[in-house]
C-alpha cells in the first residue's frame, strides 16, 4: 500500500497559484515590450485578478461558447483566454498590454507556459486540474 500525501491547506495552494500566475505574467513581460507593470505590487495584482477570471468567469465562457468552439475547432476559446487578458488590464491600473498584436501575443506566451507548467512537475501543480492529473498518476 502506497502512502498518500495530504493535500496542503488552500492558503497554500491559493498562494501556489497566485506566485505561478505572477510568475507567467512576468515571462509574458520580460518577453514582450508592449506589455509591462509599473510594480512588484501591479504585477501582483494582475496576477491575483488574471486567476480569479480563470477561475470563475473563464469556465462559463467557455461552456457559452462551446458551439462556436466546436464550429471553429477550438480557435474560439484562444479568444476566451485573450479575453481573460483584455479584462486584468482593464481593472489592474499599472499593468498594461499595448496593441492587438500584443495582447495576442501575450495570450499566445501565457498558453505556452500553462502548458509547460502542466506537463512539469512542481509545486505549482497543487491547484485545480493540474491537482487532478497528478492525483491520476499516483
């Protein structure tokens, strides 16, 4: 019989969650001139409001847009996830993205790194499906 680890209180895995999507806005920064933060505090607050959208608004987007999904073969919800971006910058003050290009861009780096995040282990994978898909491979 394998031991099972205990999950860790979700202080610890709201925390794990916010510092990844800090960490994801940053690289989308550090690679992009059009997007930047005027602060640790604004990129922190990006962060905070980038997960909550994901968490709470993203998932009904997508299940309104599912048709549309399908019809497209998915391209539709690459403009969901653009979405999530459009509205962070609206409500953080000090975190900008210049240009449509930019913004596609952005939305573009963030993909890439979740799926980066998803296929490797760490810690950040204590949150929501990357929780569950580790928990499958145990």
């Amino acid at each position: 019989m394998g031991l099972r680890r205990r999950s860790p209180p979700l202080i610890v895995r709201l925390a794990i969650s916010w510092l990844t999507n800090a960490l994801v806005l940053a690289v989308v920064a550090a690679l992009l001139s059009g997007v930047y933060y005027r602060h640790a505090g604004s990129l922190l607050a990006a962060a905070a409001v980038f997960g909550v959208l994901n968490t709470v608004l993203k998932p009904l987007l997508r299940f309104a847009t599912l048709p549309l999904a399908i019809l497209t073969f998915g391209v539709a919800w690459f403009f969901v996830a653009l979405l999530m971006l459009v509205i962070t910058k609206a409500i953080v003050g000090g975190f900008h993205i210049d240009g449509f290009w930019t913004l596609v861009g952005a939305t573009l780096i963030v993909w890439i790194v979740n799926m980066a995040l998803d296929l490797v282990p760490g810690p950040w994978q204590v949150t929501g499906r990357r929780r569950r898909l580790r928990r499958e491979h145990e």
